[in-house]
C-alpha cells in the first residue's frame, strides 16, 4: 500500500503527516501486515499496543487492547510487563499514558501529527491568565480552612499535559467522556464552582445532566479580556466553561436527526457527549466511545442505531452488528477525526520494525516537573468510581 495512493482524504493530509523514511512508503497490505505480525511476535511481550475506538481498521486490528480514553488510562497504568507502550491514538493520550508508565517503561505514538484540535484550544498561558483574571473577579482560588475553594480546575483527558500539571497544582482533576458526571461531583464536594476545560460541550452536557440550570453556566472565551464576561456573571456561575470544542463532534445537528427519524421512525440515536446541547437533547441516550459500543451491543435484535461520533467507530459497528442491527452515521457524510487517521500502518511498521532494530522513535517525554503535578490530576482521576 503506498499512503500516498490511500484515497483523498490521505492525499489531501498527507503534507501534515510525520514523513516517513522512502522504504515505508510503497508496500502492499499483505506485506504491512505481515511485517507488522512479523516485527510485533519478535518484540513479544516486550511491547503493548493500545488503539483508541477511532483508529482506523488497518491500524486497530494489531492492537492488544481498544478502549475509550480512560480504559486506555487503566491499561497504560497496569501494563507493566511491557517495556514499549505504543499508543495509537492521538499526543494527549500518549503523553497520558507517560506520565501514568512505570519507571522502566517507554511511550511511543506513531506519528507525532497526530494531536487533536481541541486539546489545542486551551494553551498553558491563557489557562494561568484565566486563574489570574478569576482571582481579580473576587473567587477564591486556593483552599480556605474547611478545604473547599472558590473554583476547582477540571480538564478534559483532551488537554495537554501542561495543562493538567496546572490543574493537578491547582486542587483539581482529570476526567473523561466515561466519568465526567462523577468527577464533577467529586469537584463540586471541594469548591463551590467549576472551571471546565477544554470541551464546553462536554462540560455543558454533563452539568444539565447533573440538573445544573444553564443560565449557572457560562463561557469562558481565553481570546477575551476577562474571558468575555462579568465578575458578577462568574459570581452566579457554577460551571465556567472553556470555550473550547471538538471540531468533529460539532459536525453533528438537530437537522441530520430529524432526517434520521423521518427515515426510521423506530431507530434510536446515540451521541457522543462531544456533540452539542441541542444534539444530545435529541438523542435518545449519549455517552463515550465505550458506552455508544456497550449501549449497541446490548440493544435487542433488529433495533436501528444512527451514531454520532467518529466515522470508523461507526463503519465498524456496521460490519461487527450487520443484518442483525441497522447502524448507521448520523452525519451521511461521516465525521473524520483526521488526526487520529494519521496513525498509518506505515507508520506502524516503522515504530515495530525500529524496535527490534533497537532504535526508539517517537519517544513521548513529558517533563518531570509537568509530570509529577500532571499525575496528581491523574490519579485524582483514577481514584474516582464512576
Ligand atoms: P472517548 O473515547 O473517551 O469517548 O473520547 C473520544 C475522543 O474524542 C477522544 O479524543
Ligand atoms: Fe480531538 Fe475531536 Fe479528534 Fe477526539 S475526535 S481526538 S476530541 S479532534
């Protein structure tokens, strides 16, 4: 297979792709695949391969183990066995998975492209003006005696680790799409408000889901003087959300729901919490990448599905579920998560082939001093029973 021939989306991507060295460029699937076999029997239990829900088929079928962001935490933290953690997914799960490693252990992500554009939009420095800005509005920002705060920093597993080393300095904690409604109440028990970034749809689903009324939620625009709103508007709030969002799941509308129904009148629609407000309300139940795979396999025969998440998640729910169920992306177009399509077999073959060679590529480091802080989130996280 040659990447560069893949098909358009590939064509059109492939300027913002690691390169890869010229041998890895031309070969058929049945030689990848059977270099990659090939490379990860040699590496044995030396290596653990993790791949998120929206890698793509060429990809996840070498995976040891698939799950949703805070499975693949667990599994990152409880493989020791292995000295190689090749992530497949996307920077911010891989630096994750770094920072919760043993000592011996070392991450790789095949293709360091691969970011996501919502994690990118909460930067270090817009963060700590933010807390700033918030402390000049009046909120308390650090504990007082009975250990609540005014505010406590909750980011999404979709965040840098700069950003969690912040948020980890800061009394606060991780959370994912899986546990966000139990790690909002777990910050909720420590401080009167919530600082929700980087997803705001994510943060706004899961608190009017909690029974918060929107008009105590408010956005918080880090391009904005004060984030673009008052002191006594962040006085009434109870959730401040980070305007930040998942240029895949706002694909996703009310309209292509409406299609759906009229089209399947007894077919239900499941939506990943990264989708809007008005997109979830819609749907008939919502939840991570997981629960969308758990809520389809436990549905009775017959039951017609249209999802809205990533659009490999969704073709492979079709072919493991068909003619027993209908499923079917609710965007007809199908949301891409592009940068999670950037993680190629090619680049695969190379990170397997270069450790048997003895040559790490792709190392993920975070630095320590993010990572000790970083991990304090982290833990917080892991420590929570959702
Ligand atoms: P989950 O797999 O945790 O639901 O997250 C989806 C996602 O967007 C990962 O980037
Ligand atoms: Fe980031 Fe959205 Fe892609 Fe997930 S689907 S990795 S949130 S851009």
């Amino acid at each position: 297979m040659d990447i560069k021939l893949l098909n358009q989306v590939e064509k059109e991507s492939i300027g913002e792709r690691q390169p890869l060295p010229e041998k890895y460029l031309r070969l058929s699937d049945d030689e990848m695949d059977a270099r990659i076999a090939a490379a990860k029997k040699t590496l044995g239990e030396r290596v653990v391969i993790l791949g998120h829900h929206y890698q793509r088929d060429e990809v996840i079928k070498f995976a040891d183990f698939t799950g949703d962001s805070l499975k693949l935490s667990r599994e990152a933290a409880n493989r020791h066995e292995a000295e190689f953690i090749v992530f497949c997914g996307v920077h911010f799960m891989a630096e994750s998975a770094d920072i919760l490693r043993q000592p011996h252990q070392k991450v790789v992500l095949p293709d360091l492209a691969a970011g996501c554009s919502m994690a990118d939009m909460a930067a270090p420095d817009q963060l700590e003006m933010a807390w700033r800005e918030l402390e000049q509005m009046g909120i308390r920002t650090a504990p007082v005696e009975n250990g609540k705060q005014g505010v406590v920093p909750v980011t999404y597993i979709n965040s840098s680790a700069a950003i969690k080393a912040f948020v980890g300095a800061h009394g606060g904690i991780v959370c994912t799409s899986t546990n966000a409604a139990a790690v909002m109440k777990w910050a909720w028990e420590r401080g009167d408000k919530l600082l929700m970034l980087p997803d705001q749809h994510l943060g706004r689903n899961t608190g009017w889901k909690m029974g918060v009324p929107l008009d105590e939620m408010i956005v918080w625009d880090p391009n904005e003087m004060w984030g673009g709103v008052t002191a006594p508007q962040v006085e009434k709030a109870k959730l401040i959300l980070w305007k930040g969002h998942c240029s895949v799941h706002t694909r996703f509308t009310t309209a292509q729901v409406d299609v759906f129904r009229k089209q399947y009148p007894a077919g239900k629609v499941i939506a990943h919490p990264e989708c809007t407000l008005d997109v979830v309300q819609a749907s008939d139940d919502s939840g991570s990448t997981e629960y969308i795979i758990n809520a389809v396999r436990n549905s009775p025969s017959g039951t017609t599905w249209a999802v809205a998440t990533e659009v490999h998640l969704v073709n492979r729910l079709r072919e493991e579920f068909s003619p027993d169920k209908t499923i079917v992306t609710l965007d007809p177009f199908g949301c891409l998560c592009s940068t999670m399509f950037r993680v190629s077999p090619n680049h695969l073959l190379w990170i397997l082939e270069g450790l048997v060679e003895g040559q790490v590529h792709n190392h993920i480091t975070v630095p320590e001093d993010q990572k000790r802080d970083a991990k304090l989130a982290l833990d917080r996280m892991l420590a929570v029973r959702s």
